[in-house]
C-alpha cells in the first residue's frame, strides 16, 4: 500500500484546515493530496505531507479532462490504503473511486456519500478543523486538545525574504503593525467600514493591509485614508504563504469571514473577526489563542446564509452597515489587552 489520500478541492479556508487532517495522517504513513492549484499553494512545504496531486477543475482544463489526469497520476503509484473525503462533493466521491482504495471515509452528509465505504457522522456543532480531523478517527474518540486542531502552513525562506524586503522598503522592517484583510469572495461578508477603521487606528498603530489583486480598490481606499508613513500596502505583492508570514509578524489582524483569518489562525495571530450573514457557530471561527469576534448579535435575520450571498435578501444588509468602526476598535483594544482567547 502507498500510504493514504486526502481528497480537498474546496475553498482555501477548508484546504488551510484540513492540515490538522494531514497532520494526524502523517503519524501513520505517508500522506499525499488532492488539491486545485491555490490549495497546493497553501500546503506547499508541508512536512506531513508527501505530495500534492493538483486537481484542476476548472482554468485551463475542462473538469473531466483535469479529472482524467489527476486519476492517472494518482493510479501510476500503488493503491492507497484509505482515502479521505475532505471535500464531499459527487465529483469528489468518484475520483476516491477511481484511485481503486478499498476504503473510502466521509461524512453521511455529503452529496458523494453513496461513494463512500465509511460514513461519519457529520458534527455541526463542532469547528470545522476538528470535523476534518475527526476522519481520522473511530466515532468514540476522546475529544482532541487545542493543539491538535490548530492549522499549520510553513512560509519559506524565500516566503520571508519577500515580506522583509516589503517591509523594508516601507521603512518598516523592525516596525509593530496591525494587519487588515478587507476582502472576501462573498460581497456580503465584505466590511464596509475598514476606510473608517483605520483612521481610527493609524493614531497608535502602523497598519498592513493583506489581500490579493481583487482587492486593489479596497486597499488604495484605505490607504488614501492615513498617511503613507503609516501603512503598508501588500495587497497582490505576495504570495500566499508569504502573506501568511507578513499575518504571523502582526500584532493583530482584524478580518471579515475569510481566508485571511484562517492564515492567522494558523500562524496563531491575535485574530479580530466581523461576522456579518455568517456566524462562528458554522464552525469556521478563529482558532489563534487570542480572538474576538465581532457580530450583530440582536440581529433577527442572521445567520442567513452558509456562506453569505453576493446581495442582503432583505435588501439592508444591517448585520454589516450596523457594526460601529468603534466598536471593532474596542474588540481589538480588548484582544490586545488579553492573555487569554476573548
């Protein structure tokens, strides 16, 4: 046998906490991966990982076509043992079959269940890291400690390189900052007072504003709103690990439901979260050891949506516009403050 799979073609949040999955694997064998090109990405320099297997979706090959290689390079090895469905999708459930494993571990939940030789119990209440995790384990498992279900990526030298040279060219290389993430690929979940935020902040603070080219607009705003000595803009000049180096040497970071705050969850960066359509209770919530969470608590209408929809269904969108740039400033005063998760 050639060790055991792990099948996670979904969004960068659920690839970034799935490691602790390929961690508990990798004490048992070897671990390799199916991933799309942007996970691959986030796993790179994984130790516990023996390969990443890209999956292409969608780009520049057709979904059955980028299905057809990645069978045929996970079929040139011999047969794993297990493979795991970190993903549930349909499409996902055919390539574990595909691969020829006799075993094949998912949750009862998913839509590709019907391909899987194990299901699990699919656990809501419980955060999505230790979900994944849990395919690992039997169904009476004692609980896992903190630490076992916190995500791990591994920057590398040239990772570093890259956020010092930044750094230093902003005049900022031995500089305490704040880092804001003020995107996010569901519209919804985008905070529209991040502008605000950091006027407030840049009084006591040097900021970094984290995101990829998409959010070019949103990063320019913000820093048109401070002086240019106080921030330093790295949106779309660096690559994904190295923006989780430049997270893990914040002070803070505060970011809306996305992936930069599972980068920080992973490099344990004191993490300020605003909830708006989503809550934390889905289980995607910061894992850093020191968090808040912001949220319109007394709002009726929400959570409305698993994931937050591209418009308000009801057309107001009071669980983001209602959320003060003050009150943030305070969660984030209080997480600082904090030796402890808030």
């Amino acid at each position: 046998m050639s060790g055991s799979l792990v099948v996670q073609t979904s969004f960068l949040g659920d690839v970034i906490l799935t490691t602790p999955l390929i961690a508990e694997l990798a004490k048992r064998g070897p671990v390799d991966v199916v991933a799309t090109p942007e996970g691959a990405a986030a796993l790179a320099n994984n130790p516990a990982i023996r390969q990443v297997i890209r999956y292409d979706k969608s780009g520049s090959y057709s979904s059955a076509l980028g299905m057809r290689q990645t069978v045929r390079q996970i079929r040139r090895k011999p047969p794993y043992g297990v493979v795991y469905l970190a993903q549930g999708s349909l499409r996902s459930g055919l390539l574990a079959v595909l691969t020829g494993a006799e075993q094949r571990i998912g949750f009862a939940s998913s839509t590709g269940r019907m391909l899987y030789t194990t299901q699990l119990k699919y656990r809501p209440e419980k955060h999505h890291a230790e979900r994944l995790w849990s395919l690992s384990m039997s169904e009476c498992a004692d609980p896992p400690v903190a630490e076992q279900v916190r995500p791990q990526l591994y920057p590398s030298d040239q990772d570093r390189e890259a956020v010092d040279s930044l750094l230093r060219i902003n005049g900022a290389l031995d500089a305490s900052f704040i880092a804001l993430a003020p995107g996010s690929a569901w519209g919804t979940k985008r905070w529209p007072y991040f502008r605000e935020l950091a006027a407030l902040l840049a009084r006591d603070h040097h900021l970094a504003i984290i995101g990829s080219a998409a959010d070019a607009d949103a990063a320019a705003a913000i820093a048109n709103a401070i002086p240019p000595t106080s921030v330093i803009n790295a949106v779309g000049r660096l690559s994904l690990l190295a923006s989780a180096e430049l997270i893990g040497r914040a002070r803070a970071i505060v970011t809306n439901d996305s992936a930069p705050l599972h980068l920080a969850s992973a490099m344990g960066t004191p993490t300020i979260a605003i909830f708006g359509p989503t809550v934390p209770e889905f289980g995607f919530g910061p894992l850093a050891a020191r968090r808040g969470v912001v949220g319109h608590e007394a709002l009726g209408c929400r959570p409305c949506h698993r994931h937050g929809p591209e418009r308000c269904p009801l057309g107001h969108w009071k669980c983001m516009r209602e959320l003060a740039p003050a009150r943030v400033a305070e969660v984030i005063d209080q997480v600082l403050d904090s030796s402890v998760a808030a």
